[in-house]
C-alpha cells in the first residue's frame, strides 16, 4: 500500500520591495513644490496676445496668489509649435512673448514659465523665465531635455499622451543627469483612439513615486484633438471634476489656462476657465486639499 503525504509548498523568500525614493521638492524662485508645501498653480493664457491682455491675466493671478495656501506661477506660450492646421496661430515669437512675460514678472511679481520647443530656445528662455516647460509630444526628445535642465532652472515636462507613467523615469534621468535645478512631471492625459484623451489617476502616484512633484494638467486634459476640424476642440465642463480626483489622490501641483474670454482665445478656448470663474474653481480645490491633508495627519 503506497501511503500518500500532502505536499507542502516550499517556503520561498519573497524579494523585497525597492523603496519608493523620497520626492525632491522644486524650489521656483521663492516657492517650494513638494510633499507639503501650499499648493503649486500655474496659470495663465495659452498662447501671448497682447500686452494688456498678459497684464489683466496676470493681475488677477497676483490677487489670488495672496491667499497663504497656494503659489501662483503664469504660464503663457510664445509659440505654439503643434498647431492642427498650417493656417493656425502660433503666437508673437520667442523676443516678443519673452517681453510680455517680463513685464508680467516685473509688473505682478509672479513667476513666470512657458514652453521650449527647440534646444536652442533653452539659453533664452531661461534668462527669463522662473520654470521651464516641455511640451507632451517632446517629453522623450533628449536634445531639449538636456538643453532645458543646462540652464539651471527647474523644468515641468509633460507626459506624452503615448507614454506609460512609469516610463517618465527614463525622462527625469535625462534631466537630472544634465543639470540640478530641479524636475517636476506633469499629467495631461492619454491618447483614448482617436479624437479623446482619458486620464488614468495611477499615474499622479506612479510619478511621485519616481522622487518628483507631480503636476496635474486640468484644462489639457479634457481636450479633444482635432475636435474642430483642422482645430482642437474640448469639454471645460470637465476640468474641475478631474482636478478634484487630482487633487484626492495627491497631486503636488495644478495647471490651467485661462482666459477673460476663452471663445476668443487663438488656442485652446474650449477647455479654458473663464478668468471670472477661475478664483471660485480654485477655493473649491484648496477646500478639497486641506481636507485631504487632514486626512493624512
């Protein structure tokens, strides 16, 4: 009689956990965007227009900037180098729209940022700008990483709307290897097929747990590429319930565009925040964030 024994399962050492690096906050000017810290904002227009235009935006932007629990960045792009159509506006250039941000900078004392497109954009911009940006579509492209992180300043580079978040690490070791002044990624959503884009909330986390803040990219992303035919279109009604999930789940840093009139807007109107809307939306989320932050004490 053959007597049969149960099988016990071998005992195995389980490989431990790699630690989740601890994030290293962002210093901009006189801000610090990390683990917390008040509540990073940046915002501004898409695209420059005009000066008075610049000011207005930003002068609201210094009123809100008052509040002690949140830091307010303007962002406003010089060119826009992605344009749907050939026949699109793209801005008033890298000399011009670098004036219009220094006269934000000197006339409301915010920083200031906007986007590189090009590696030799980087020098320039950086002698004036507080943050640089890179767009999602040159999230991997090393020639402006390396440009960007060379000019000292802190940089907020998107994730490409193709990208994993976990692949954001091999961006931020572009940056870090070429300079310290700092790395902040940015969520803008994924590409869902064609002519929409979804936000998949993971990534906030994923990203911070890459040792950086995280931005959340409220207004890009709820656009719709191509929406308007020849034009992106998108859905503001949509910005602030995303920017609440961002929020929840503990994003380090908000981004919005705005606009006094957003169907006016040369760009990206549709997922805009009117500027007279734009301090109600804005409490509503610091309200969120510190019962949040309650939560976590």
């Amino acid at each position: 009689m053959v007597r049969l024994f149960p099988i016990r399962p071998t005992c195995m050492a389980r490989e431990p956990m790699p630690e989740t690096p601890k994030i290293q906050p962002v210093s901009i000017r006189d801000y610090v965007c990390g683990p917390g810290e008040p509540l990073l904002v940046i915002a501004g227009p898409c695209v420059l227009q005009s000066r008075e235009l610049a000011l207005q935006i930003g002068e609201e932007l210094a009123r809100i900037n008052q509040r002690p629990d949140v830091q307010v960045i303007f962002k406003a792009s010089f060119d826009k180098a992605n344009r749907t159509s050939l026949a699109s506006q793209r801005g008033p250039g890298i000399e011009q729209g670098l004036g219009l941000l220094e006269a934000v900078r000197a006339n409301t004392g915010l920083p200031v940022t906007t986007d590189i497109h090009l590696p030799e954009q980087a020098a320039m911009v950086g002698e004036v700008c507080d943050l640089l940006q890179i767009p999602a579509f040159l999230a991997r492209q090393t020639d402006l990483l390396v440009a960007a992180a060379g000019t000292g300043r802190p940089v907020n580079v998107k994730k490409g709307q193709f990208m994993s978040p976990g692949d954001m690490r091999y961006v931020i070791d572009k940056l870090r290897g070429s300079g310290d002044g700092g790395v902040m990624a940015c969520e803008r959503g994924t590409f869902f097929g064609y002519g929409r884009l979804v936000n998949d909330m993971q990534s906030i986390p994923i990203m911070r747990s890459l040792g950086v803040p995280v931005v959340f990219d409220a207004t890009h992303s709820v656009q719709q590429p191509g929406g308007l035919g020849g034009a992106t279109g998108g859905n503001r009604e949509m910005v602030e319930p995303l920017a609440r999930a961002a929020v929840a789940i503990g994003c380090d840093a908000l981004f919005f565009e705005t606009h006094p009139d957003p169907e006016t807007s040369p760009s990206d109107g549709p997922n805009m925040i009117p500027l007279d809307e734009f301090a109600g939306t804005l409490d509503r989320l610091l309200r969120l964030r510190e019962t949040v932050d309650s939560l976590d004490g």
